[in-house]
C-alpha cells in the first residue's frame, strides 16, 4: 500500500531554499568546477549503494545526472550564470549536513530532492534546449554526419548551439518577465 502526502511550498518557503542555494553560490566562487563535479559524482555513486532508494529521491536521480551531463558538455558550452546555479546545486546536494542530514532515513534527501526540483524548473528553457541540441547533434552524427568534414560537424553544431542559446534566453526571460506581473 502506497500513500500521498502533498504540500505546496509557498513563495517565502522557496525563499529559504533559495537563500541557502545562495550560501552554496558563495561556496561555489572559491571551489574548483572539477571538485565540485567530482563531488556530486561521488555522492550520488554512494547514494546508488543504498537502493532500494525512496522513490521520491530514485526518480530524481537520472534528473540531477542530466543537469551533470549538460554542465559537462564541452559542445554546449553552458552560459556561465547558469554554470553557476548548477554549481551551487551540486554543492548543496553533496553537502551531507544541509539543512536535513543526509543520514536520517526516509527523509534525509528530502530538501536535497525540493533543491533539484526549484532548479530543475527554473532552469527548463536551459534543459529543453540542451535536450533539444543532444537531439540534433546525435541525429547529425547517426545521419550525414558520419562522412561529414569535422570542421562542418564543428560549424552546424555549433550554429545550432547559438540558436538554442538565443532560444532558452528569450523564453527565459519571458519567464521573468511574466513573473514581475
């Protein structure tokens, strides 16, 4: 037998969330993007050692592993504000005394899973495109970019990153702006 707990976080309680992403910002500025990505790779190897995982902390996983692939994406080459937000996500997610410990059972990852959801939704324009550049670049290598020059696999994946990045900032923005009203 399953059960359903909902609760709605309100906007002061995402603020709280979002001061303590702040803190892990600040951390961030100092620590090397390697450490970081060495990090959160290592926590969340450790965190697969202790399935069966809650399915509320399974699901999330492959979610914070994408945010980790498009950090690491040489060809996408992420905007450095948004390098940052996912930074200080992954600082405050391998952080195991954040503001519930890790180690307590059941809910221990509860903050870290309401942290990947806020910046998993703030940053859907980022995750659609990059899902969106993946596509076309794993279409292009399967398709004619098999016998295609490299500097022309270069010069359309490319083009087609700047597209998407003019794409997630313009939708982004609408984003902001419809939150001003």
């Amino acid at each position: 037998m399953s059960m359903k707990i909902s609760f709605e976080l309100s906007d002061r309680d995402l603020n709280f969330f979002r001061q303590a992403l702040r803190q892990s910002r600040d951390a961030v500025r100092d620590a090397e993007e390697s450490e970081i990505i060495e990090a959160i790779s290592d926590v969340l190897v450790e965190i697969r050692k202790n399935e069966p995982l809650p399915d509320f902390v399974g699901k999330r996983l492959p979610e914070l592993e994408s945010l980790i692939s498009m950090l690491t994406d040489k060809e996408w080459q992420l905007p450095q504000s948004d390098r940052e937000r996912l930074l200080a996500t992954f600082v405050y997610f391998a952080d195991p005394e954040d503001i519930l410990a890790d180690d307590i059972p059941v809910i221990g990852y509860l903050d870290d899973v309401i942290m990947i959801e806020l910046i998993a939704t703030e940053m859907r324009h980022v995750r659609v495109a990059y899902d969106d550049f993946c596509r076309f670049r794993d279409d292009f290598d399967n398709g004619k970019g098999k016998s295609a020059d490299p500097v022309i696999r270069r010069d359309r994946v490319d083009r087609r990153r700047q597209q998407l990045h003019q794409r997630m900032q313009r939708r982004s923005a609408q984003q902001n702006k419809s939150k001003l009203w």
